[in-house]
C-alpha cells in the first residue's frame, strides 16, 4: 500500500478531481491543515489502548490506522475529559461511517504526531494509491503509446573503481607449471602380505630427526589487516592421580545378620534377667544423660588446646611470611638475578648477582652500552634494605658464584663469555660484619662522605682463550679433603683448605682449576724475595695481590668431555653435583680433620652431570689412557637418563641423605637414588607450569620447595602428600629465578628468593616447615628403601611379561609351522 500524502495528487490527477484538489490546496493555506483531517496529540496510554504505537504498531511506511467508532465513543464515556478525542467528540458522533482512519503524522506535517480523517471522501483519498491513477490514466492511452513507454533499458559502459585489483590479489594463479609424479609398483607385490614391528627410535643411528621451529626474517611480514573470530569455549582442567602401590591381593567378604526369632525376642523382654538390669543400671543411665545436657563428653580437649596456635602468623600455621625484600633502582633496574648465596659466617648478609634481561640480538645490539655498564655481585644487609653494602665488578654477567668453604673472603663466579673471576673481600669484612650492629646504627660510618657503596674489582679473570666458549652454568669448589691430578687421580688434601674448582658449560666441557701458583712462578717469587726490594708498582684500584699469579694467564687444569653413549657427539652439561662421601662415614667431632682413603676417593670421582634436553648422565671424570695412541680421552657415561621434558636447572643433593638426588626441570621434578639405575623413585606429574628451580630443606629431610614461572612456590612435604604439594603461595608476578634456605637460629629459619624483575625477597619459614618431626630421618630413608623395593618389582614384572610374550610368539610360530607342514 503505497505512503504518499495526498498533497502529492495535485500534480498527478486529472479531470474530475482537480477542483477537490484546488478547494482542499485553499483550506490548507487558509487554516494550516486541510478541513476533512483534525491534528491530535495521543498519549502513550492512549496509543496503547488503540494500539497505535509509534514506530512500532505505525510506521513511516505504514502510517495508516483504522479506529472502530464505538471503540472512540466507549473511551470517550469511561474517560471522559480525560481521553484524549474528548475534543472533537461531536465530530465523531456526527461521522456517517462505523470506522475512522487515523494517520501518524511522523514528520510533523500538520504540527502534531496523528491527524484523524474526518470524512469518507478524505478517507478513500488517503486509501487509494497514487499509483491507481497513474493506471487509469495509462488505460486511456493507446497501446502503442503504452508499449512505447515500456522500453527495454540500455545497458551502460562499466567504469572502474579499483575493484578489480582487489580481486586479481584474491585470486591463486600458478606461478610455475605443475609437477607431475607417476608412482608404480611391481606387480608381484600386490597382495602380498605386510608384517609390522616395533623398533626403538634411539637404538640406530639417525632413527629420527628433530625438526626444531625456528623463525625466519624472510617471511616475517608485517600484517596490516587481519579477520579473526572469538568463540567462546568452556575453562578446560587439567587433572591427574597417583595410586599408591601395593601387593595385589584376590580377596573378597560377605556377611549376612543373625537375628531372634519372634519366640526368643519374647522370651528376652519377659526374661527376669533383663529386668533386674534395667532397674540396677536405671539411676546411673539417667545420671549420665543429665550430665551429658551440662557439658559434652564427647569434645576433645587435646585438639582444642592445638587450634589455638591454628591461625595466620601463630605456631601452627604453615604460610611463608614476608620479611624483607631487597630491590635497588640503579644497579638491579631492568635486570634479572641469576644467582644468590647466603655469607657463610657474617649473619644478614646475602649476596646476588644480577644479569641483563635481553636476547642474544638484543645483547649484541646493545654490546656498546652494556661495556659501559659494567655487571655486578650486590651484597644486601638486613639492617639496609635500601642501599647495597658492597659491589664486586665483573667483566661480563655471572649466571653462578660460590664462596670458598675453608676461606669466605675468596669468592669465585662463572661469567656469560666463559671466564672464570677471583674476588677477595677480605678488607671489606669489617664493613659488612659493622652492619649488624646496634640495629644498623653504623651504616652511615660504614659509607664514604659522598655516601657511594664501595666496588670492589676482581682479582684475577682467566684468558678469553683458555676458558669456555659457552656461559658457565654452574661452579664449585672441591671439597678441601682432597685434590685432583693432571690425570684425573684424586689425591689427599694434607692442608685441608679448597684450592680447586670446577666448572661446566653447554659447550661439552667441564674443566678443573687450581687457584695455587704453578711450581715454576713460585721459585721466581722466592728468588724476587732475596733481591733488592724494588719500588712495587701503582694500583690505582686497590686490587689485593692474592691471585695476581693468575690474572689473565690462569689455564684450567683438567679438560674432561662427555661423549654420548649410543652416537657420537658429546653432551653439554649445565649443573653438576658432586658426592662429597667424606660426611657419611665421619665419626669424629671435626669434619675438617677427617682424610679420606683411597678407597673412599674413588668413589667421590662419581659425578651427576644435567646436559641439556632434559638429559640426566652419571659418570666418571677420570681420564683414561688410549693403549694405541697414549692420549689421554674421557670415558663414556655409565648411565643415562630422560625423564623431564625441558632443560633442567637444579641438580641438588640432600643434606640429610647424599645418595638422594633432587632433579628439576620442565613442568616435572624427580628424586634419585645413586645406584639405583631403573630410573627415579620418585617423579612428579606435570604441573600447569614450569618449574625453574628448586631446593631441599636444611632442617626437614621430607621438606622441599618448587619454584614456578608464575611467581609460586610449591612446598611438598613427601610425609604427607606425595601426588600433589602440601601448600602453594604466590610471592611475585613474575617467574622465580632462584631459592636458597639459610638457618639463622633454632628458632628463626629464612627462604631467600629471587625473581625475573631484580627483587630479592626474604621469607620466614614457619614452625610447622622447619621443626621436624620424631624419627622424621628413619621415616623417610625407609620410604626411599620402599620406593626402591617398587622399582625392582616393577622391573623383575616388565621382564617377566616380556618373556612370556616372546614365548608366546614362539609357541605361535612352532603351531603355524606344524599347521603348514601337515
């Protein structure tokens, strides 16, 4: 139905309606709105009750609405002056037909949003389209006239907007011809039967090939537009279990209830005997149930008096609290820490080594800068969170540093370009040990006048030549009861002090170094000594002379490679752990006083070494000799082993057992036994994710602590949980880098932590993680011995199931034979 306003027919209709149009065109002008229509203002009640919604019953394009004429007259009775046709009631009454037509009015044409029609002329006017007329007037035309008007339309030329090349881009053409392959077979060999095996990958050479991702610069294309799509999905869960092993056992039960018969049960309650009980226990029954309304019999004294030390901060209560946290803003901003130890004598005092946080392009494009800002080693002091007490210089950044055992003013570190740095702090003891006191009253004396922390430079760096030609990983002193030879042979230490170290990095090699001078500088100096004193030569950066022998000419000792066990190649290592057997069987009051035997050195020689790839590789250092040759050349390992499914980054053994071994690395950590080859008695499921570090506890032997890439910690205590943590807290947002205990006093035990952003946080370990329980010791070694017992099972049971298949097999194989045969 067509929306045009009546107005619009005074330019299109003809003959008997034009002197309609010319009176109604006269009133328009004279009163503003032709005389047939009345404008009205409808409210929204009213729209309601008549269902002339606006925009939504009428339209624009459908602006017509018939009203029943009773339906006005009955609103206008129960309203009255309140309806709104109240107005121009008269005009309906006096309207011939029984329905009114109503118009919204939307662009406001005649002042108001409705008009109503108040004749039947206006009303079939505004009904009938305009269109009809142009229809009757067509009629009366002839048909020539007609068909002439109904040309066909030509078509126009086509003018490019640019779309066309849109659509060649979209478009896949072939750039080259296609390649075309025949593939054949010879014919016999249809049909013939296929026999499958199975076959381990890593027993022959080139079993597999590993194709790595890698990103290439050539296609790395920068995206200027892109459509993606967002879907909704439900939260996914990941979940594991562990069962606990045991003997299977074919066993089962059933009981049925005896029950009186009516006959007894009659007997009983008529009994005698029942009566005289009931009467003789009467009084104290309804004692004891007075009693039990005045207090509960039931309620547990003991647990009650252990609930009071339950809450946050209290006895019982297992959260690692924070308390303190070190952080600077010019020596630790936009860098990580890679290592931390605690100073083994001086209480409060921590040292960190902090490294850049950037890629190898980002280190290389940026080498100009970084020279100008030379890496450091912090020492923090509790009585100064805020200022660094002390600063050890290095020429490049250092991923691993210890303190010497026997002498803690000597500090060794291994840095990033593979050198290997002395310090001696020995005239900086006195300012670390004032810092302690008087509740840090003394910092202030402990600073220059223009308040600068003192840097302290290196003693002695190895050559760039004779170092690794990876980073350093990992270092360590050997223990000070014995030493190695240029061969290999472990010797006994007669002065007891730690005068080797060892270190290894991803370049397949571990090295040795002796900090001693060789024999032939060490008669130079003798004979330098009887001469004529000399005027000493300036040191314009206060560098003690201990090591000076060493500066830029240090060699390691020993060169040892890890060849790989089934191919070639060698591995590279990444943590060591050495077994230092000399504690285990020492029975004296000193430590340091106890000589190892011959027998006892040969088994300190075996190592665990953590390659990359997950690996885990138990050997030897000793060199061996070629009988052909006479050179000298590293055994093979003796074991090898791939459990975690990333690098691993701790290789730690426990202080309580020196034969257990803890690993982490992936989302997975395990726990060895030195001598047990049939894999780890204990080994974590994945976590959701990874693990970057971990360490034992020092007063707990079931106690250890996980660190997350999420900032949490996992503290698993192996007593009460085995499949899954004891408790889990967050100490930052970002990913922990590393953890290491330190016992203060019997009653105050700290965690120190370290994040990816530079900060250092102190943690109080709580009652319940540091006191252990009775025969903690003898509780977990005889769980080990279980967990052993389980893996000589499981092993003696994969062997037997092993046999009885390829007896099967052949059983199969003699059964087809003698049936082909017959």
């Amino acid at each position: 139905m067509s929306t045009k306003r009546p107005k619009s027919t005074t330019t299109t209709s003809k003959g008997k309606d034009k002197k309609a149009d010319e009176s109604s065109a006269g009133s328009v002008a004279g009163s503003g709105h032709p005389n047939d229509i009345l404008p009205l203002t409808l409210t929204s009640a009213t729209q309601e009750l008549f269902g002339c919604r606006c925009d939504e019953d009428v339209t624009g394009d459908n602006p017509y609405k018939i009203l029943r004429k009773e339906d006005i007259v009955q609103d206008m009775r129960m309203r009255a002056a309140v309806s709104d046709f109240s107005p121009m009631k008269q005009l309906v009454l006096d309207y011939p037909e029984d329905e009114l037509l109503l118009v919204y009015d939307r662009d406001f044409i005649y002042g108001s949003s409705f008009y109503l029609v108040l004749t039947a002329d206006a009303k079939e006017r505004h009904l009938k389209p305009v269109v009809a007329l142009g229809v009757e007037v067509a009629l009366e035309r002839e048909p020539s006239e007609v068909f002439a008007a109904q040309k066909t339309s030509e078509p126009q030329p086509w003018i490019s907007l640019g779309s066309e090349q849109e659509i060649e881009e979209e478009s896949v053409t072939d750039s080259r011809p296609r390649l075309k392959y025949r593939i054949s077979r010879v014919r016999r060999e249809f049909g013939s039967p296929i026999f499958f095996s199975d076959r381990n990958a890593m027993e022959t050479k080139d079993g597999f090939i590993e194709c790595t991702p890698y990103q290439d610069k050539n296609f790395s294309l920068k995206q200027m537009e892109r459509h993606t799509g967002v879907q909704t999905i439900p939260n996914l869960k990941s979940s594991s279990t562990q069962t606990q092993w045991t003997y299977p056992r074919s066993m089962c039960t059933q009981y049925e209830p005896r029950e009186f018969s009516e006959e007894k049960k009659e007997n009983c309650l008529q009994s005698e005997k029942l009566k005289n009980f009931v009467n003789s226990v009467a009084s104290r029954f309804e004692m004891a149930i007075q009693q039990n309304e005045i207090m509960d019999v039931f309620f547990d004294d003991w647990k009650a008096l252990s609930e009071e030390d339950s809450g946050y901060g209290r006895k019982a209560d297992p959260h690692l609290k924070e308390y303190q946290s070190f952080t600077d803003l010019h020596f630790s901003k936009e860098k990580t820490i890679s290592n931390i130890n605690w100073h083994p004598t001086i209480n409060g005092v921590i040292a960190v080594a902090v490294t850049e946080r950037l890629s190898f392009e980002d280190r290389i494009n940026g080498s100009t800068k970084l020279l100008l800002n030379p890496s450091l080693i912090l020492f923090w002091s509790f009585s100064d969170p805020i200022n660094p007490q002390l600063l050890l210089e290095c020429p490049d950044d250092v991923f691993s540093f210890e303190f010497c055992p026997s002498d803690p003013n000597i500090i060794v570190g291994g840095c990033m370009n593979g050198q290997v740095v002395l310090w001696d702090i020995s005239t900086h003891v006195e300012q670390l040990q004032g810092t302690r006191t008087s509740g840090g009253k003394n910092i202030a004396a402990n600073t220059n006048a223009l308040n600068e922390t003192p840097v302290v430079r290196y003693c002695a760096v190895s050559g760039i030549e004779n170092g690794h030609k990876a980073p350093i990983t990992d270092i360590q002193w050997l223990p000070g009861t014995f030493e190695v030879s240029r061969m290999g042979v472990p010797m006994e230490n007669k002065n007891g002090i730690c005068v080797q170290i060892v270190t290894c990095a991803p370049d397949c090699c571990v090295m040795f170094w002796d900090i001693r001078a060789p024999r032939v500088l060490q008669t130079m100096a003798d004979q330098r000594k009887q001469k004529v004193e000399e005027k000493p030569l300036e040191n314009p950066h206060g560098v003690p002379n201990t090591f000076k022998h060493l500066d830029l000419t240090w060699k390691p000792l020993i060169r040892v490679s890890l060849p790989k066990i089934d191919t070639s190649g060698e591995y590279s290592p990444l943590k060591i752990s050495l077994r230092d057997n000399t504690c285990d069987n020492h029975t004296g009051s000193n430590a340091g006083e106890y000589l190892p035997s011959s027998s006892t050195l040969q088994r300190v020689l075996s190592t665990t070494f953590c390659p990359q790839d997950g690996e885990l590789v138990y050997t030897d250092w000793k060199l061996e000799k070629d009988n052909d040759s006479g050179r000298l050349f590293s055994a093979k390992p003796s074991h090898r082993f791939i459990i975690h499914d990333g690098q691993v980054n701790t290789v730690r053994r426990s202080p309580f057992f020196k034969d257990i071994i803890l690993t982490v690395g992936g989302w997975t950590f395990a726990i060895w036994k030195e001598g047990v080859t049939n894999g780890p008695i204990i080994q974590s499921s994945c976590s959701q994710k990874k693990c970057t570090v971990g360490y034992w506890s020092q007063s707990r032997p079931a106690v250890l602590f996980i660190g997350k890439e999420d900032g949490n910690i996992d503290v698993w205590d192996l007593l009460e949980k085995t499949h899954e943590p004891s408790q889990t807290q967050n100490i930052t947002a970002t990913q922990i880098t590393c953890i290491k205990p330190w016992i203060v006093s019997s009653k105050q035990h700290l965690l120190a932590v370290s994040d990816h952003l530079g900060t250092l946080h102190i943690l109080e370990i709580p009652w319940t993680l540091r006191s252990p329980s009775s025969n903690e010791k003898l509780s977990m070694s005889k769980y080990f011995e279980k967990e052993v017992d389980r893996l000589v099972y499981f092993e003696k049971r994969r062997e037997m199931r092993a046999k009885e298949k390829k007896d099967y097999e052949a059983e199969e194989l003699r059964k087809k034979m003698v049936r082909y045969s017959i």
